[in-house]
C-alpha cells in the first residue's frame, strides 16, 4: 500500500494573501504533494495549510514552506489573537494511510535537524515526537511565545532539539512533531447560557479531568444566539465522536438542556464516521474493505 | 469527474469453478473494469460478480461476460435453490460516481438491445429500466423461472423488450436493469424465537405494508441459536440504515426483546455510513468533501 502523510504546517501570518500564495507555492513545487486546505485567520493573523502525500515529498515541501516562512515572516513585526512562537510556528505529520506513528515520528526527527542546521531555527520536537514528557503538549512547548522564548531559551529546560539555543532574531522557534488526526468538533445546545457550555466543557476536557484527549471551551454563536461546545477531539481512536457526542448529551441533559445538533469543521478521516456508525448500529465484525470506496484503488 | 458504474451480475453455476473462472476472465479481458467481488453458492448453484468502471467498459464487459454464460451454461440442466430464468440471470447496473440513474437505464437498454440481437436471448427490462410497471420487481419478471417462461413467453404479458418471443433453448431468458446500491444489513435480536424475527420482518417490509424499499426475513442463526431479521435495503437514500435499526429495535422492544447487533455483508457505499453517523450524531451542514479520503483522487 502506498504511503501516505498529511502535514498540517502554521504559518503566523493571515492577512498578507501574497506571503501565504508565495508558501503555497513552495509547497506546490514539489511533485507528488497535494495541497487539500488552506485557511487563513486575520484576527489571528496565522493561516494553517493542509497538505498530503508520500513521506519524503512531504518532508521535502515541509521544509521549502518553511525557508520561504523564513524569508517573508519578520515575528518583531506579528500581532496576532493566537499564541506563537515562530514564522512558521508549528509542523505536525499526521500518518493517513500505509504509515505508523513511528515514522512520522522519525520524518518530524529529519525535518527538525534539517531546519536547524540549514535555516539555523531552533527545533522543539512535540507530541508523539517529544523526548521530553513535559514537552507532549504544544501549549507547554510554546508558553512565553516568540517574545518571553528569547529570554528563556537558555535555560536547561528550554534548549531546544535541534539548533541554536537562541531564537532566530526574525524567525523564532518552530515545534516539529507527530500525531494523530485532530477533529474539530463543536456540539451546539438549545440555550444562550454561555456559563452551561463552559460548564460542559470543563467536564470533558482532559486539562480538568476529562478525557486525556479531549480540549473543549464554551463559546456564544453570536449569529444564532445558542451557546455551543467547541471541541478538538485530538486522537479518535481513543475518544471517539459518539463517545463525545454521549458525553455531551448527558451533561446538558443534568444541566436541563437539549443537545440539537453537532458539527464537524474542515477534513476528518473516513474511519472517524465509520466508527460513529459501527457505535450506533452496534455493527458487528465490520471491516473498513466493505466499504465500495476504498476497493478502488 | 470520471463516470463510474457497477455492474453486479448473477450466473446460474455456483458449482464447476472452472466456468466462473471463465466468466471472470471474460470480464476481466476488457480494460479499465476491476472484479470487486466473485461468490459462489452451491446449494443455490448461482454466482454473484462484482465489477466496476466507467460506463462503455462495464458494458462491454457485461456483454462478454454474458456470451460466455451462454456458451457454457445449460438451464436444462442446472437445478438450484434460487430462483432463475437464465444462463446469465440478472444483470444490473449501479451507478456509483458521476453519472445518474438515468444514463445506468440508458445503459441497460443497450446492452438489452445486443444481447438480444447477437446472443438471440430474449431481454426484459426491469427496476428502473422496466418500460411497464408490473415489471420493475425482478421476482415478477422471473415467476415461472426457466421452465414456466417457455410456456408462457408467447403471451402479450410475457413479451420481452427485446429479442425474440422464445425463451433461448439452453440459455433461457436474462433481466437487465438499473437500481441504487443494495446493501445486505441484518439485525440479531436476543431470542432464538423464530416467530419474533418474522413478525419483525413482515412489520418493516414493503411486501407487507412496511417500508417500499425493505425486504426482510426472519431466520435463526443455527451456529449462535439465535434468531434475525435478515434485510435487503434497496434503497438506502430512501430508507437508510439507522431509520431501519431504529425501527427494529422499536419494534423488537414490543416483544420484550433486545437487538443484540447489526451487521453488514458485502460492500456498503460510504455514503450510507456517513448517513449513519450524520443521523445519530445530528451532524449539520456535512459535506462528504470534508472526509479526508474523498480529497484524494
């Protein structure tokens, strides 16, 4: 079976579309790369770009947006809502089809030693690929951002993986890793409570004692006026959709409101969905060959 | 986006192998058309064959695969459990991608048309292809089977939409058609009562006043000693699989028992998943472009 990765690289910058055509580009350049989604925040000023193909082109493309992100991005100059860290602020390999874990964690290995030693960025590696416990999580990895890291970078707990143990004056610092497909995932409830939606999501988020895989917050539609539980479920193989989804239900049911509906946001892999219906129609001994799609090949 | 059909056509021999091999290479002669699935039944004495491709090469295939049968298989000789009127007994087409309903009936009528003129069998229409209404039921069509059509093919009732008013003296008679995927879906229930599976089954079957779409059964499974409602869902977009789950289970409810499981045989369109997971997830606004693999091609 071929080999495929997805790579899902940030960029912090989303409100110059030339500088994000110039890395769209870069990516483009190397055959065997698909680009499937590109979206760009202006109040958040980073634009996240999902790309897919066999493991080296898309370490090879990884890296070209990356020196293009060099050249164009200048973080002394970067306002944003979101936190970040680097020009390019963040790499995950994301294993899809033919692939393991492991060798996405060995790709993101390459890609860290090659940025640093070519671009001279420091390299954290994170998630599956972090030799550090502490370093599993991005958040921990990029607290301080790209202002407070020129200070700390020197501490024994911050040397990086790769690199220099400073922040490159324009660039940063960029965390490089692996791991599972993210689903964002909101559940939206029959109330314009926000502190009902904010009430569920602490319980099933893993920073309170939830599901280890599960972040959550409690948002307001403005548009709709309905509270909604906004969710990145970060490994579906551990906590699945209806897993949350029944969760969900059952504690807008304790808080006396109705769950009417969910929604997935942007891409999620078929077997997500398969496993959502395997759940409810309780399926026994169902085989993802069955499904006519893949026997195309 | 390229065309693709599936044909799904059913042979009177489940027994000499060597004549299925035959039959496969037949199919398999023509570019561009992939064998998705070959069984055999023994005790039925029919072999089911699966394959896909774009519409002119399905149909040249069909067409091959049919002059083999002809050439091979004997009705005068071919006793079976299952029902049959020919050689090749049935040949739908399938649309699965970019191409409508209406062009799989179109396709049907051509292939009808030069089966009955190259192969001098006798061609009925049915399903979505019938040109009468008593006909789009493939049960009607075939009542009689082999033996009873060389009686009966003279009446103004009994006229094929093409080819001569005889039944072929050795390869009988053949029904081509359009219909939607079917999708073989059945439902254990915790009771080796027989008589609940079939009530069960007659309650949701279009045969008796249930669902058009649904034919169902109630059988017991000797090796787990329990018993099933074993259904064929014809038409998944107008009867989907948790709309026929939930009303088992309603209904399986009344008889104070429970559904143990569901299960699946054969291929399943995605889409027929993705269905389920929409419904019991309550998932808005989904767009099947957002399952990754359908970014793929």
């Amino acid at each position: 079976m071929k080999k495929l990765v997805e790579c899902v690289p940030n960029f912090s910058e989303g409100r110059r579309p030339e500088v994000i055509a110039e890395i769209l580009g870069a990516i483009r350049e190397t055959v065997g790369v698909q680009i499937l989604d590109c979206s760009s925040d202006a109040s958040h000023n980073r634009s996240v770009i999902t790309f897919l193909g066999g493991p080296d082109e898309v370490k090879r493309a990884a890296f070209q947006a990356a020196a293009r992100a060099k050249d164009l991005i200048d973080l002394t100059a970067h306002r944003g809502e979101h936190p970040r860290m680097g020009a390019v602020d963040v790499i995950p390999f994301v294993p899809v089809e033919g692939i393991s874990m492991e060798e996405c964690v060995e790709l993101a290995r390459q890609l860290g030693s090659e940025i640093a030693a070519k671009l001279d960025i420091p390299v954290y590696l994170y998630e599956a690929a972090a030799t550090r416990p502490e370093r599993k999580n991005l958040a921990d990895v990029r607290r301080g951002e790209f202002e407070g890291l020129r200070e700390t970078i020197g501490l024994e707990e911050k040397m990086p993986d790769f690199g220099p143990a400073r922040v490159h004056p324009t660039a940063g610092a960029v965390a490089v890793g692996a791991r599972p497909p993210l689903i964002a995932y909101n559940v939206n409830l029959a109330t314009s409570d926000l502190g009902i939606a904010k009430k569920i999501a602490k319980s099933i988020r893993g920073s309170s004692g939830g599901y280890p895989s599960i972040k959550a917050l409690g948002v307001i539609l403005d548009d709709r006026n309905i509270a909604q539980v906004s969710i990145n479920v970060c490994n579906f193989r551990e906590v699945s959709l209806p897993r949350v989804f029944e969760t969900v239900k059952r504690e807008a049911e304790r808080c006396g409101v109705n769950v009417t509906g969910s929604e997935i946001v942007g891409l999620v892999p078929q077997e997500a969905l398969v496993d959502a219906a395997e759940y409810y129609l309780r399926l026994e001994n169902f085989n993802k060959d069955q499904v006519l799609e893949n026997r195309l090949k």
